[in-house]
C-alpha cells in the first residue's frame, strides 16, 4: 500500500555571504537528529508538517501581505484549498520553533528585531512553549501584537517523496530573507546542528561524503547556484512561475536503489538514501 504524503513546509533561509572574499549568497542548512525517522543525519532547510491550526481562519487573519485567494492561486493543487496559505503559516512557525528566526511585522510594519537581551529572553520563552505545545503561535502573535510576515516567504518549489517510502511529505519550498537583528540557534532536539554555506559549497561537500543530503535539498542548492544576490533570487519567484509537482521515483538498478527524476535522470554516483521505516 503506498503510504499517503503528508502537507508540509520548509523555508530556504538565504543571506549575502559573510565572508568578504567569498560574495555571493548563504543558505541556512540544519542537521537532523540521527535518530530522527525521516532523513537521519541529513542537512535539510527549517520546516516540518502543515497543523490543523495553521490553516484555521484564524491564522489566515495574522497573515500580512498574502491572504487566503493568493495562496490559492499560487498553489492550487493542494487539498482543502484553506491549506495553500497554512503553507505559509507553517513555514514561518516551523522555522521559529526550529531555528528561533521569527518572521513577522511589528504593528508600524517593520520586522521583528531580536535587538535585546530581554526581548530575546522573551521571545525564546514564546518558542519553547510553542515547541512543547504550551501554546499555540496565534496566542503568541496576538499578545504581542504581531502578524505573520508571509509576503516574506516566496513560494520556490515543490517536491513530492518517492512512493515506495513508508514516510512520504508533499513538501512546499520557500525562499525568504533571513531578518536583521535575529540570529540562529537550532532547536538541539530534532536538530543536532546549523550552518550558513554557501549552495557550491554545500554541494561539493555532499560529493565529498562530509555533507549528506537527499535530492531535493540537492537540486533545490542547485537552483540557488544560478543566482548572485538576495534580490535575484525573490526576482525569479514572480507568480508567473510554472511550479510542477516533481515525484521521483526509487527503482533497482544493477542491484541497488537509485532514484530517477521525472526527466529520466538517474541519481547513481552518490545516491541519496532514505531510511526504510
């Protein structure tokens, strides 16, 4: 029986490079707990599952910038419809509960700024007690009187887990901007660890066996490769981007699972392995 894909959301957090000798962009990897059942070990991007809360009209009213008929317009081949801006809801709030980067407006517009140590005690209160379910980010977002910045989110790609895989997400990619003024710090329970490098970078490591990744996190790093800066890469998510489905396919190949794109492409010199359940 072929286990039905779960919603989900992950956020490719992108920078212009520290390093001054380097230019170019940074993206922000994190590493998954080695017991984790999904992808152990692996440097992945901030996100997880779509909740039931996150696609509430409730949410969709602590929204700026996108509301309900957007999403649904930019993805429209999700199910119940409400579920397209619950993408971006979770996107924003996994990528607060993971890495501790909060993306949301203040109510003069501006974003949030982590800029001192009693708002970042306050604000790393919020996250725990959302990590362990002691509250829920609407409660959070209303006693501050926060909305959530998802017009800062940009919707980059989708992919699909291979069918023959006991765990299966329907994941949507995005792009945003790591705010000013906020700083990383995973969340050292389903993460064991963080990095800012840059896409080449990152994809040289992985050949070199120092850098495991699975394949959309590898042709995702890929795509940011043909950018330069921040701005080109939001530029090239303008809404008249086709956005396909890509569900690849696990198959056996000279007695060995290989996976193969849409496109015939097959994934031989360094496969990407998911764990068998």
């Amino acid at each position: 029986m072929i286990a039905r894909p779960k919603d989900a959301a992950t956020v490719m957090l992108i920078r212009e490079s520290h390093h001054l000798d380097e230019g170019g962009l940074e993206v922000l990897m994190v590493l998954r707990h080695p017991e984790s059942m999904f992808v152990p070990s692996c440097y992945v991007y901030p996100g997880g599952c779509l909740d039931e809360d996150d696609c509430s009209p409730e949410m969709a009213s602590l929204c700026t910038g996108i509301d309900r008929d957007t999403a649904r317009r930019l993805i429209n081949n999700i199910s119940p419809p409400e579920a397209a801006l619950g993408a971006w809801v979770a996107g924003i709030r996994e990528t607060f509960e993971e890495v501790g980067l909060l993306l949301a407006y203040e109510r003069d517009g501006s974003l949030v700024s982590l800029d001192s140590e009693e708002r970042i005690e306050r604000f790393s209160a919020y996250r725990w007690a959302l990590c362990e379910g002691k509250i829920d980010l609407k409660d959070m977002l209303r006693k501050e009187e926060l909305t959530l910045a998802a017009d800062r989110l940009h919707y980059f790609s989708h992919w699909i887990t291979p069918e023959l895989l006991p765990l299966r997400y329907d994941v949507r990619f995005f792009v945003a901007e790591v705010p000013d003024n906020q700083k990383a710090l995973h969340d050292r329970v389903e993460l064991t660890g963080h990095v800012w490098i840059s896409p080449q970078k990152a994809l040289d490591e992985y050949e070199q066996g120092k850098f495991d990744m699975v394949l959309p996190t590898i042709m995702t790093l890929a795509d940011l490769c043909k950018y330069k800066t921040v701005d080109d890469v939001i530029r090239s998510t303008c809404e008249e981007k086709d956005i396909p489905a890509i569900l690849t396919k696990m198959v056996e190949l000279d007695d060995r699972l290989v996976e193969v794109m849409p496109d015939g492409e097959v994934f031989t010199a360094r496969p990407p392995e998911y764990p068998e359940g």
